[in-house]
C-alpha cells in the first residue's frame, strides 16, 4: 500500500468539497475572485409569497431537529417520531421540565461560569501599572510579566470557560431549544467580550442577562441588558450624564462629562424598534437623557449597576410622541423601556428576526404579520412567538427545507452532534477554537449587530476549505477531549466495499437526504487512494478509510445547511 501525504489528502479533499459546492447548489464559485456565493437560482421563500408544498413525515422531524436543535444525534429521528413531534416541540418550548442535570455536571470545573463580577475581578487582577511602566522603559520583559500573571489568573480565561460552555451545551444539552434561543438573544443584545471590563463581565451578562429570559418575556430581556454592567460599559451608558455634569471625585475629579447616545441609539435601531422603526434623531437625544445616571458602582472592584441621581437630566423628555414628566429619576429609564417594548414596530422587528432565525433568510411576510401579532396578543411572550412559527406551513414548506446555511458554530456543534460525538469542558474550549477558525470566535464580535443569520456571509471559497479541514480532524479524532462514534454509523456495513461504507453514512448523517449531485460527486471519490488506502499496483480488497469519506459527508451540501 502506498502512504498518502497530507498534501495530496487535502488535494483530493479539497477538490471534492469544491465539487460539492458548486454541484449541490449550495454555492457558486466566482471566476476571479475566488469568492463563492449563493447562487442565482437558491431557494428561498420569497418576502410576499404565500408557502408552497409542504413537507411530511420523517422529513417534518428532520426539519425540526435542524432548526430547533444543533442538529440530530444518531437516534434523534427515532426517538422524536417515537414520541410524535408536537410532543417533542411542546417539551423544548418548556425547558424547565427537561432533566440537563448530566450537563450540568459536565460544566463544573469551569468555576467563572457561576463568578459574580466582583469575585471575577479579584481573582483575575489588572496588571499592576507600575509593571506596565518597567517594562516601556525596559526594566523588565513581557515574558516577566506574564510569567507574574499566569494564564489562570488572566481575565481572558473568563470567556475561555465561557465559550467552552457553549459548545458543551449546544453538543450535549438535552434542553436544545432553550440553547439556541441563548445564542440568538446573545446576538440580538451582543457585547464584545474584548472590550475593557467587559473581560470580566461577559459570563455574568449571559448567566444574569440573557439565560434566565431566553423563553420568557422579550420586555424582560430588554430590561435585564439595559441594567447590566456589561451592556452599560459596552455601549458606554454608564459615563452618560447631564450636560452640565462634574465627575465630583475619584481620578476622573474636575472632568466634564455629557450625553452619549450609544446605547440610545442601538436601544432603539438594534435592540427594539428596528432601523426603520419610525425614531427619529430626537427620539434618540430624549432616550439618552432617559438613561442618564444608569451607571456602574465601582466597576473594577464591585462592577454592579447603580443609579446616580446626581449625573441625571431631571428634565421633561418626550419619546416616540409620549410625554414623560420632569423628575422621573430612574424611572425614567424603565418608562422608555415600556414605551419601546410593546410598540408595534418592536414587534416586528423580532418577529422579523425570529422567522428569519427559524424558517428563511427572506421572511415571509405573512408568517411576520402573524408573529408580531401574537408578540402584540401576548406581551412579547417567546415561546408564543415560537409556537407560532413551528406551527406554521411556512415553517415546514419545501421552500424552507434546508435553506439556511449553518453558521461557523452551528456547523461545529452539528458536527460533532451527527457522528454521535461526546465532548467535556476540555474539548469544548478546542472545538471554541475550530469555530474561530472557521470564521466565528464566539463571543467576539465587535459591533453591537452581532454575527449575522444571513447564509452569504459564511460561504467563501476560504470558509469552505476551513469546514473540510475542521471535518477531516472531527472525523480522524485529532480534537483532545472530543470522541465521534464511527463504527457505530457504518456498523453492518462491508470496509472492502468503499459504496456500502458510503451509503451507511450518508443515512446516518444526512438522513439519506443527498441529492444526486452529491451522491455523484461522493461516488467519483470512492476509487480515490486516500478512499480505499490502495495503490494503482495494489490487487487487494479496498479498506475504505472511513474517517475522509465521513469528512467529505459532513463537507456536503446537504450538510452545510439546516
């Protein structure tokens, strides 16, 4: 037998996944710019049009478990239909009657996932200035320091655990929709874990802000952010003051401080009413003031919200038409708040979000209209909201049969998911990593839009090599900490026969939902040495290597969207 190089592996992997790109119309490569986008014909439910033919049966609950879950586990399809699929959506709409306490468990020895703020930000201390200082004039070296303050006792490990997390719930949580939902509102209300104090605030933003709400009340996770010392440092609130304000004391004493509109104008275009939500700049002045004194007590020692009646604009505001009397206090705050959730427009900017979320990138406006309704019927319930989403036609219509494309980190967790993969903290924090990799570090993104849901953003010719690479090591078991169940997916199944192999895992994988393209694309790699281990000289049975062909499945169409 002759030994393939890693080169001529990643050749032949990379020529496939190119195949199967372009065949399965998952995308289409730009000539010159190496660019690869959706192609013209993609399919989609256009924004007006009234669903077309619905899906049935298995198909139903493959659907579902795609969209409601990081994707299926071997055995998924037969549990939920052994249950039948309303049962199974009506108990991931209730998460608290799901038992996660094994995933819990798995979480323990990430300790600054349950670190209030002020203990976080004395067990991962600032570096002393002075060092700082030494080290600009030369008195010491940069690995001195760092040998001073190893990785454990960086405040970078704060979001390290954080992340690692979010792979170990998304891979192994029993409470998938409850996860997902944690992950949209996260990117909905974004904070960038890397911006200043937001280091050691970001696991309390999501255990405090975001978690409790995720299936509640959309009015209450309004609430929870805008009081949270991550958004306030984040989009800069808590230096927002009346224009006339002094800062009284502290190393700031003497300094003039006044109105900033950040968190106002994203409260309003981001978090609310939508860009075209029908505010205007005035409205975002008279938010700003609303919010004037909601602040941080001492953020780099207790880092927890305070209102300072001193730093407030007591004055007369008036916000989308809607007077708010003069002395209001912080009351003011929680006024706007009302105000803006349970405004129309506010309804259908999440329902806009939501639907594009779970059935399309173009949102059905029907499906919309009916969304923002039950959000007006129901005061922002979620679970409402989603109830009506997954009952809908549009939600299981043809149309919306695999049309979106897995974003970097639904890619990584629905991988590992479908080769029945188990991971601990450990192999959450590689797999955090891989996302990165591929185009997602979790948790880091900079604008307060978050990560797009929009497929065009996440498919390019570089994107595409990066799943394949991520595919091939998931599959080979290079990821420390992370196990994938192969012989089990192709138990029954000849090794000298490369096409039996195949059909195992393209059932076991894909539901046996590939297209012919791909079934093509797949066949023609099935005489690849890299595929059979064999040589142009060697006479013997094949020994198909199952770990390249399982990558080049995951790396299909098919696969790439759920």
């Amino acid at each position: 037998m002759s030994r393939m190089t890693p080169g001529s592996v990643a050749a032949t992997l990379m020529g496939a996944a190119l195949g199967l790109g372009v065949l399965g119309g998952c995308t289409t490569v730009k000539a010159g710019d190496g660019q690869v986008a959706a192609p013209s014909g993609a399919r989609g439910p256009s924004v007006g049009a009234a669903p077309g033919v619905s899906i049935s049966g298995d198909r139903q609950i493959l659907h579902a478990l795609s969209r409601l879950t990081y994707g299926p586990r071997p055995g998924d399809l037969e549990r939920v239909r052994g249950t039948g699929l309303s049962a199974w959506i009506d108990r991931q709409l209730r998460p608290r009657t799901i038992d996660d306490s094994a995933t819990e468990q798995a979480l323990v020895e990430l300790t600054t996932l349950r670190m209030p703020i002020s203990e976080a930000l004395r067990e991962f201390p600032r570096p002393d200035p002075k060092l700082r200082a030494q080290i600009a004039s030369g008195e010491m070296s940069r690995q001195e320091m760092l040998e001073r303050y190893p990785v454990e006792k960086r405040p970078a490990r704060i979001a390290v655990e954080l992340q690692a997390a979010k792979v170990v719930r998304a891979v192994t949580s029993e409470r998938q929709l409850e996860e997902v939902m944690v992950d949209f509102w996260f990117n909905h209300f974004n904070v960038f874990a890397g911006k200043g104090d937001v280091r050691w605030y970001v696991a309390a933003y999501e255990r405090e802000a975001i978690r409790p709400y995720a299936m509640g009340r959309f009015a209450d996770l309004v609430r929870a952010t805008a009081h949270h010392p991550a958004m306030l440092f984040y989009l800069d609130n808590w230096l927002s003051a009346r224009p006339d304000f002094t800062v009284p004391a502290g190393p700031n004493r003497g300094r003039k401080a006044g109105l900033n509109e950040n968190y106002a104008r994203e409260l309003m275009e981001l978090h609310t009413l939508g860009v075209d939500g029908g505010y205007t700049q005035k409205d975002v002045t008279e938010v700003a003031r609303a919010f004037t004194g909601w602040t941080i007590d001492r953020p780099q020692t207790d880092g927890h919200f305070v209102f300072r009646p001193a730093m407030h604009d007591t004055g007369e505001k008036i916000v989308l038409g809607r007077r708010i009397p003069a002395g209001g206090g912080r009351d003011d705050g929680e006024r706007v708040i009302e105000i803006l959730a349970r405004h129309p427009a506010t309804a259908r900017f999440v329902a806009t979000k939501l639907v594009r979320r779970f059935v399309s990138d173009t949102p059905p406006s029907a499906l919309v209209t009916r969304v923002a309704g039950t959000y007006m019927s129901t005061d922002g319930d979620i679970p409402a909201m989603l109830r009506t989403i997954f009952e809908s036609p549009e939600f299981f219509s043809e149309d919306a049969y695999r049309a979106k494309i897995k974003k970097p980190f639904e890619f990584v967790a629905s991988a590992v998911r479908a080769l029945g993969g188990r991971t601990d903290a450990q192999g959450g924090m590689a797999l955090a990593r891989a996302s990165a990799e591929i185009g997602e570090p979790l948790y880091q993104a900079q604008p307060p839009t978050g990560y797009t849901d929009r497929g065009e953003v996440w498919v390019n010719a570089g994107a595409l090599l990066a799943r394949m690479n991520f595919a091939l090591g998931l599959a080979s078991g290079r990821y420390p900490h992370v196990s994938v169940e192969l012989p089990a997916l192709v138990a029954g199944a000849d090794p000298s026969v490369p096409a039996a192999v195949l059909d195992r895992l393209l059932a076991s994988i894909v539901a046996d939902q590939a297209g012919p393209e791909t079934r093509a694309v797949l066949a023609a790699q099935l005489r690849e040495p890299q595929i059979t281990r064999l040589s142009p000289d060697d006479r013997g049975p094949a020994n198909t290597d199952v770990a390249k062909l399982a990558a080049l499945v995951i790396g299909s169409p098919e696969f790439q969207r759920r």
